[in-house]
C-alpha cells in the first residue's frame, strides 16, 4: 500500500517477495571468499534491499537470455546464487503481482528512487530502526533494544546514523539482517499514529504574539525529532492562556 502511495510498487513487489522467503545467494563454508567476491557486484549502495534488485536484473537478464535451463544452472552456480531458490522468487513475485493486479494497483513503468522504495519499505517496518549514539558498533532500536548490523550487511563498514532492517535475529548478539540506510524526516510522517511528544519550556513569544513551547518526539521510546518549536495554544489551552 505504501508502495503505489509511493510510486514504486514494481520494486518493492520485488523486494517483499524474496524476504518471504530464504536468501537466493549461497555461501559454502569451503568457497566463502569466492562467494563474497563474485556476491560483491550486487552490493547496494547504502542498503542490502537494493542488492536483491541487482540480483534480480541479472536473474532476469539471464532468464530472457538462456539457450536452456542447464546453461541457466551454470550461470546461477558460477555467481553463487541458487538456481531453485531463484525460480521460487520470480514464481512468488508473479503470484503477488496478480493479486496487486486484480485489486487494480498500477506497477510503475518509470524506475523509483532510493528514497521512494525506503520509505514505502519504512512503513512496514517501523518496529525495526534503530539509531547508532556513539562510537562503538552498536544501535540503539525500539524499545529500549540495542542491537548490531549483521557481518554480511554492505553497510557493516559505514555504519549510518540511522538505519532499519528487515529483521532482527536473536543469535550470539542481536543483529540486523537486510539492513538500510535511512533518513531520520522520514519516520514521522510515516508514524504520526504510533508517536509520542512531550513539551517543555512554554513561553510568550512577542513576536509570533502567540505562546510557544520545545516539542521532542518519539518512536517506541527512540527520539526522532529532539527539539522543535511550535505552537502551544491548541496544546495546552489553559496554559496557554
């Protein structure tokens, strides 16, 4: 839904498939380097779901392309990518656009941007950002959890200040998997039914000639705006007054 707000249905249908089910890249124990090096032409900039969009382009590319199905299985094995487990995400995708289809949602001909795909993705998954606020590896999430980007994340080295995944997952330490670089002005909007603000420091403003107060909000405990003015008369009328 957020996604045809968003103009990029096409995308996110892409997306919202393939994390229903398993990664289609492989990674053998014994061929870990080979497997990271030939994984590191789908590395999305800023953000592990634009990796799968890469890996999709190719998959699709090499699909429309194949002289057989045998020809398909090498290139598949020869990138590390599970030839069934791609099968499975193309056939789930065409079953999801169907039903977009017949609940009449139009996919967009023109490619989205970064920003339009993260913040249709940004709507579903709110419970999962997370705010890094200081120095060492950590990210401060909802609720009060702390928890850390995943090693096979593109995003392990850069660390952002704000991120959010698709999952987090309970192992040794708390990590983010499918991970990606977000902007803090986006979360508001996206939940003004699930945010908290709290006001301090009322005071007359002469020039505004109306009264004034510092607004902080936040997501499931997480502060996403620190401080800003507004208008405290609809607020707090007798305050106010």
């Amino acid at each position: 839904l957020a996604a045809k707000k968003e103009g990029c249905l096409q995308e996110v249908l892409i997306i919202a498939s393939v994390l229903s089910m398993q990664d289609p890249r492989e990674r053998p124990m014994d061929k870990r380097d080979a497997a990271a090096n030939a994984h590191a032409k789908f590395d999305g900039e800023g953000s592990d779901f634009m990796s799968f969009l890469k890996i999709w382009d190719w998959y699709e590319h090499a699909f429309k392309n194949k002289q057989s199905n045998k020809e398909l299985l090498n290139q598949c094995h020869a990138n590390f990518l599970s030839f069934l487990r791609l099968k499975e995400w193309r056939e789930l995708y065409l079953q999801i656009r169907e039903i977009a289809e017949e609940m009449e949602f139009k996919l967009n001909t023109k490619a989205a941007n970064y920003e339009q795909i993260h913040k249709a993705l940004l709507a579903g998954l709110l419970g999962n950002i997370g705010f890094k606020d200081g120095d060492n590896d950590a990210y401060s999430g909802a609720r009060s959890i702390r928890f850390y980007v995943a090693p096979g994340s593109c995003l392990k080295k850069s660390r952002p200040k704000w991120v959010m995944a698709a999952e987090l997952v309970d192992t040794s330490k708390l990590y983010a998997r499918c991970v990606a670089k977000i902007e803090p002005d986006w979360i508001e909007p996206l939940a003004r039914h699930l945010t908290n603000s709290q006001y301090s420091d009322p005071r007359w403003d002469k020039k505004l000639a109306q009264v004034t107060a510092w607004e902080r909000v936040s997501l499931y405990g997480l502060t996403v705006v620190p401080k800003r003015r507004v208008h405290y008369g609809p607020i707090n009328v007798e305050v106010s007054h």
